[in-house]
C-alpha cells in the first residue's frame, strides 16, 4: 500500500497460463491432481501447423495466439493459392477472355444483347487493359468506376438507414 498520496506503488500481477493447442486443458480425473492432463474444445491447427516450423508459442498470452491464428486464417489461404498457381496448368486465354469478358460487361436490356456485347469484348480484351490497376500483368483488378462508388457507398448508405430505423423502433417505448 502506499503510504501518502500520489506514491508510485509496484503491483504483481499473474497472468494465467493459457493452453496452446486447445480451448482448454483439464485433468482426465478431476479429482485425481496427479492425473493427466487433456485438451478439450477445438483444436487450434493453425497453432499446429506453425508449431511445425519451430514456432515456440510457450511464452505467449492468450491475446498473442489469438493474434497469430487470426493473421495464419488471413495469410494461409492466400499464400497456398499463390504457390499452386505457379506450378498449376494455365486455363487457356480464349476461356480466359471469355471468362473475363462476362465480368466486365455491364447487363444488357436483353439476352441476346448481352451475349454478343459478351462475344465483342471477349474478342477485344485489350479495350479492358487501361482500367486495370496492374497494366501489362494477369491480374484483372480494374479501377472503380463512379458506378462501383455509387454501388459501394449506396450500400453503406442504406446500412445506416437500416440501423437509424433499428435505433428509433428500440427508443419508441422510452
């Protein structure tokens, strides 16, 4: 305690150890202390997996494991689809185009004007190749247009109009 106001005073605190590869750890016997102990609750393979580059997880809080499965559920899937894209078969450029070309034509009023507006630009993908980010490259990352904005933020907008009607239904009664 400490002894006149303003004091700096040291406090201990324990932080509780925190299983690694489970939920929880408990005794196969709860009343025997000696008996062995076991996961319960989900498996963390991420944990497992980087444990098995030598990954000494030991020392970490619960927030820190927290952390490194959240950032492997991130990276993993994204790292793996890029290391089996370079040694995949490629998908031949005409399927490609047409694929591509479907994605970027905007709907038509009809069927039949949609399909051959399809046929056009899967002919001359190179109309599409000063909207993409990444000019010269595979990848088909193409700039917003003031359509994707209104889309994008028009979204967002009736959010907020969905959760401004939610917040006045809940402040009727008070």
């Amino acid at each position: 305690m400490a002894e006149k106001v303003g004091q700096k005073i040291q406090k201990n605190r324990i932080i509780p150890s925190y299983p690694i590869f489970y939920e929880v750890v408990a005794r196969e016997n709860p009343d025997d202390p000696n008996s062995r102990l076991m996961g319960l609750g989900r498996f963390h393979a991420e944990i497992w997996v980087l444990s098995l580059v030598d990954l000494d997880f030991a020392n970490f809080n619960k927030a820190q494991l927290n952390t490194v499965r959240f950032m492997f559920d991130a990276l993993f899937p994204l790292i793996f689809l890029i290391i089996v894209s370079y040694f995949s078969r490629s998908v031949k450029k005409e399927l490609l185009d047409y694929f591509y070309a479907k994605i970027h034509t905007p709907v038509q009023p009809t069927p039949e004007q949609d399909a051959a507006l399809i046929q056009e630009n899967a002919a001359n993908m190179e109309k599409f190749e000063s909207r993409k980010l990444f000019r010269r490259t595979q990848w088909e990352f193409h700039k917003p247009l003031k359509m994707d904005y209104i889309g994008f933020f028009g979204t967002w907008g009736l959010v907020g109009v969905v959760i401004l009607v939610m917040w006045i239904f809940m402040n009727l009664g008070g």
